[in-house]
C-alpha cells in the first residue's frame, strides 16, 4: 500500500532542476533529437523501416444522423412510454371517478381533472413559487456545503491515514442515523427553523458523498499515483491532478445518491418543522384539506428532483469527457 | 548540478556510428549496495530479494530476466525509490534515493497514462510539475521524438495499446531522467507492434544518453536490445548472472540470425531454465 510520502522536491534537492537554466539548451537539443528520430529524415538511413502510420482505433464519434432519422428511430420507445404514461392516468381517472375501495380507498383521492384545475388556479399564485424556490434554495446550501465538505473530506480520509484514523469513527457512528431522526435536535443545535432544515438536507447528502468519495480514492490504481511521484509530483499535486480526477467517476455517483436522500431528507423535515418549502405546501394542503394540491405538491416535487438529478449527470459529463471515449473504445 | 542534468550534447555522428557498447554518458549510473527486500506474508517475514549487489554505468541498456515472481518489479521498485529496502541502499550518480526522485522515470507494463488528461497534458506532466517553463512545448517535442504529435489532443482510451506505450515512453522521457525504467513495456502488445516498438526504442535511446532497465519475459527481446542483460535467480531473487551482449550497434532484426545471438541465447534459456525448475520443484514437494 502506497501511503504519504513526504513531498518530493525540497528546495535544496540536488536533482531540483531550474527551468531557467535549462530550458533552452534542452529544447532545442530535444528539437534536433526529435528531428531525427522521426521516419524519413536524412540521419536517419541505417535505422529500420519506420512503423506504419498509426491509426486511431475508437472513432470518437459515431456518424452524425440526420434529426429525421432520429426522431424516427425513437419513436418506439417515445411511443410505449405515452402508453405506460396514459395507462396509468387512465387508472387513476376511472379509480377516482368510482370511488373504488378495496382496502386501498379512493374515496378522496382527487382526480386527475380536479388536480389540473387547481394547477391552473396554482399556476398564477406567486406563493407556490416562493414555496419552490425556497426549497430549491435549501436544496442548493444544503447539497452544495455537503459536496464541498464531503469530497474535502473524502479526499483526505481516503489519502491519510491519519487523517482516517481521527475522523472515520465518528462517521461510522453517525451515519447510521437517519437525517430526519435529527429533526428535534437539529431544532435544539441551530438558531433558526431556517438552518435546521439546511442542516438536515445536508446531513442527508453529505454520507453518500463522503462514502463514495472514500471509496474512489481508494480504487485509484496504485500505478498511476506511481506514475505521478516518479514524474515529481508533489503531495498536494498528487491530490489535486491524480487522486481527484481519478475518483471522479465514484464522486458522480456519491453526488447522484446524495442529491435524491436529501430531497427525501428535504420534503421531511419541511413537513414535520417547517415553514415554506414545497414540503410544506404539501402537508398544508392536506390540513386544508385541498387534497388536490397534494397531488400537485407530489408531482412538483418529483420534476424538481428529476431536474436536480439531471444537472448533476449533465455537470458530470461536462467534467469527465475522457469517460465518454473510453466507453467508445471498450464498445 | 544543473550542468550535470542538461542533457549531453550528441555529437550527430554517433548515431550511426556508436558501435561501442557502453556509451559513455556523464549520468545514470546505478549503484545497487547489498539490497535485500522482505516482505511480510500472513504475518510471517517473506524474503524477496536476498542482498543484491549490482551496478550499471552511466548511459547502458540493461535487461532483467528471470522467471515470474523473481523480484524484478521489486528490484525495480527500489531503484525508483518507490519502495524502501529493509537492508542496503542505492544510489544513482552521486544520489542517494530513499523516496521517489525524479530521477528515473518508470513506464509499466499498461493502462498507466492518466485517463482524464489528453495526450499533450500527459506528456506535459511531468515537466509540469518541475516548473519547467513551457511544459506543453516540451510535451510537443517529446510527442513528435515518438511520432505521435498528431494525436496530442484525443484521450488515452482513443489509442491502440503500442501508441499509449509510446505516450508513455514519451511522458517518461519528457523530464529528461537519467535512467528510464521499463517493466515488461511491451508485454502487453502483439508480436508485430512488438518488433516496431522494439526498434523505435533503440533509435530514441541512441539519441538520449539515458539508462536504461528493461524487465521482459523475452529472450529475443532482452538480447536484441541490450547491452548486458542480468539473469536472476528466485526466491529469495539475486543476481544469478550477468552476460554481456557484444553485438554492435547500431542493430537491425537481422542480428537475430547470428552466431553471437544464438549463443547468447541458449546460455540464457538454460540459466532460466534452471530457476524455473526451481520453483518447480520446490511447489511440486
Ligand atoms: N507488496 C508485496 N507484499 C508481499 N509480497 C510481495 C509484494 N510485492 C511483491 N511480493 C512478492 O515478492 C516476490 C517478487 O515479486 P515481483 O513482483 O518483484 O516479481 P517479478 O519478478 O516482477 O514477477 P513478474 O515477472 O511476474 O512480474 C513475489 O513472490 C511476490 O509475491
Ligand atoms: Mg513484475
């Protein structure tokens, strides 16, 4: 097991190689050398038969099709997935038109027309948008400080032992515990109605983050961190250009789990303590009973996650396009 | 010691012309002093490399072989500093190496470029991380010693097997180390890419008056490139032999037919043979 070495080039290093000085002797001679060894130059007449010129062997892109021919080709499945999508509404609409009550009871079930009239109404009321918007906003702080914090964490956690030793316990112990069994604490430990329910979105998110985030430091290959110490990379170096990037992959993945518990956290704690947020709307409605705004709630709440979710595939993509490739060149 | 580092100037003619064996080079020299490595193997100590007393002057082109499990790796993991000795020490030129310098860079056997850098920024690493001032004008000029510059801008992942070696000999070479470790390089490739990577090798070490340790599992390979090759014995591994290679260079393909070659070569066979059958003996009991 590789573990902290201390950092490789101390100013007073002999072998520390001064840019200055070398450089330009270097350059130009590595030029010349260069030069030379390249096929076909005139010193080069004893030396055997050049390779081949290479070829690429993963076409980084398919062939682009016309946006015809696409739409086309996903009809099929735009077309069963309408299906599975209408069938379901249609259960729902002739459930509640019935009333059917078989142990599962839709007598108040509010039915798919009278949830579309209230949206409509919903649609012009600048309340339920403040109610999204704050829960957007807790979801920002409270997955935002958790991604900072967890991938810190993670990286250092899973690169120093010591670092492990003093603070993996804890995390042990804690993690276990639901975010939402923080609920009456979290109101106890934090000024404002406001902070808590951050800190329980956060909380939420943060174990999945730092778990992965562990875990993708521990599964960089070992070959490559060599490879970075001998080519004099230093510890912050190491972390910041090799074990970083190549935990990346794992990061993603803690970030996607983290970012679906902690709407779960979320809608929650805004349910139980809260005031505002789309949680909130939610149980409210019930109180109220305006049982078709519950529905409304519900299905807001899945967009905005889905929404969520997609923004982290997207940044994801953004940040890793040498994963795009690979998957090309292992087909 | 920035004189000593820069690279020696090579006169053109000793590119065809550097028939003598061990080239004289101003750095690289590798002293091995009574170096032993012990393992600890389900708590018990497990002896890995009795003391191995080795040396290898400035600028030569060494090959290590030895049956699989012998201590190669091993050996090779303490020269670069990776791994610490339990007894013994080494030292390269007038350096004691306790912890990873970059004085030897090592290019393993596969999959070791870092996949979320493009070409260039691998290549560029390196030089990078040594305050070189232009690390991606370096990164260009090692890209195109190896022929690959055209491809500086794809990933890893986009290049067959000998071209990510070749990025590799390249981001190895691009901070201008000393002595170039290489551990079974090639032994991933098919025997065709083999030959032309072998070739391309000896054309850019003519030009770099770098060590070279080489670790294969190929006879051929071994003799055909190097100036001496170390046959090691196993468990625990030391040096068994060492047989020098007196075959002019510069050298084609064709030296695989000569005498020299073939004598060389059974010498070898039956050293190895000989430690096989050790290994053999002793699991079979
Ligand atoms: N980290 C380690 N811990 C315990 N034993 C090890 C470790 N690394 C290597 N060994 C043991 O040391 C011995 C030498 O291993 P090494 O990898 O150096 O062999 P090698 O000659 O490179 O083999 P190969 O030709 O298969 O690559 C082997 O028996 C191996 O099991
Ligand atoms: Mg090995």
């Amino acid at each position: 097991m590789l573990t902290v070495h201390p950092r490789l080039l101390e100013p007073d290093d002999p072998v520390e190689r001064t840019p200055v000085d070398r450089t330009q002797a270097d350059r130009t001679q590595a030029e010349r050398i260069a030069a030379a060894a390249l096929p076909g130059t005139a010193t080069d007449t004893t030396a055997p038969a050049s390779p081949p010129e290479p070829v690429v062997v993963a076409a980084p892109l398919p062939a682009r099709q016309g946006l015809g021919a696409r739409l086309l080709a996903a009809l099929p499945g735009m077309l069963s997935a309408a299906l599975s999508l209408g069938l379901f509404v249609a259960f729902w609409y002739f459930a509640t038109k019935y009333k059917l009550d078989f142990y599962i009871r839709f007598n108040n079930i509010p039915s798919p027309g009278e949830v579309w009239q209230n949206a409509v109404i919903l649609s012009d009321s600048v309340r339920f948008y403040e109610n999204m918007a704050i829960s957007m906003r807790r979801i920002l702080f409270g997955f935002g400080i958790a991604t900072v914090l967890g991938i810190a964490l993670g990286l250092l956690i899973g690169q120093y032992r010591p670092v492990r030793a003093l603070l993996f316990p804890v995390f042990e112990v804690l993690r276990p515990i639901p975010a939402i069994a923080w609920v009456p604490m979290a109101i106890m430990l934090w000024p404002s109605n406001e902070t808590s329910i951050v800190f329980i979105t956060f909380l939420g998110s943060f174990f999945p983050i730092l778990l992965n985030t562990i875990h993708g430091v521990n599964s960089v290959d070992p070959v490559l961190v060599r490879a970075a110490r001998c080519l004099g990379a230093s510890e912050s170096a190491l972390l910041r250009q090799v074990i970083l990037p190549a935990s990346l992959p794992h990061i993603f993945t803690g970030l996607a789990i983290g970012m679906g518990v902690a709407w779960v956290s979320l809608i929650a704690a805004e349910m139980i303590s809260g005031q505002y947020g789309i949680g909130y709307f939610t149980w409210e409605a019930y109180s109220l009973i305006e049982y078709a705004d519950i529905a409304i709630g519900m299905i807001v709440i899945g967009v905005l996650g889905l929404a969520c979710s997609g923004a982290i595939r997207l940044v994801g993509n953004a940040l890793m396009p040498w994963l795009a490739s690979q998957r090309g060149a292992e087909k | 010691m920035i004189e000593a580092l820069s690279k020696k100037e090579i006169p053109e003619a000793s590119m065809t012309q550097s028939t003598d064996r061990l080239r004289q080079s101003n750095r690289g020299a590798i002293h091995v002093d009574k170096v032993s490595v012990e393992f600890k193997r389900n708590g018990q100590a497990f002896s890995a490399l009795a003391p191995v007393d080795l040396n290898v002057e400035a600028g030569a082109f060494v090959s290590f072989l030895g049956p699989s499990g012998c201590g190669k790796t091993t050996l090779l993991n303490v020269i670069s500093g990776m791994l610490r000795p339990t007894t013994g020490s080494v030292q390269i030129d007038d350096t004691p190496v306790t912890r990873p310098i970059p004085l030897c860079n090592v290019v393993f056997q596969q999959h070791s470029l870092f996949p979320w850098m493009k070409v260039i920024d691998n290549v560029a690493f390196g030089p990078q991380q040594l305050g070189d001032g232009d690390p991606e004008g370096t990164a260009r000029t090692f890209l195109s010693l190896v022929g690959l510059d055209k491809f500086a801008t794809l990933y890893p992942a986009q290049l067959s097997g000998g071209m990510q070696q070749r990025v590799a000999i390249a981001r190895a070479l691009a901070t201008y180390p000393p002595v170039l470790l290489m551990d079974e390089p090639f032994g991933a490739l098919d025997a065709q890419t083999r030959t032309i990577m072998q070739e391309e090798l000896l054309k850019i070490w003519a030009n770099f008056s770098t060590t070279v340790i080489f670790v294969t599992h190929d006879i051929d390979e071994a003799i055909y490139l190097s100036d001496r090759i170390v046959v090691m014995r196993t468990a625990p591994g030391s040096v068994k032999e060492v047989i020098d290679v007196p075959i002019p260079r510069p050298r084609t393909p064709k030296i695989m037919q000569s005498e020299v070659f073939s004598r060389i070569r059974l010498r070898v066979i039956d050293l190895i043979r000989e430690e096989t059958l050790k290994i053999f003996n002793s699991t079979e009991r």
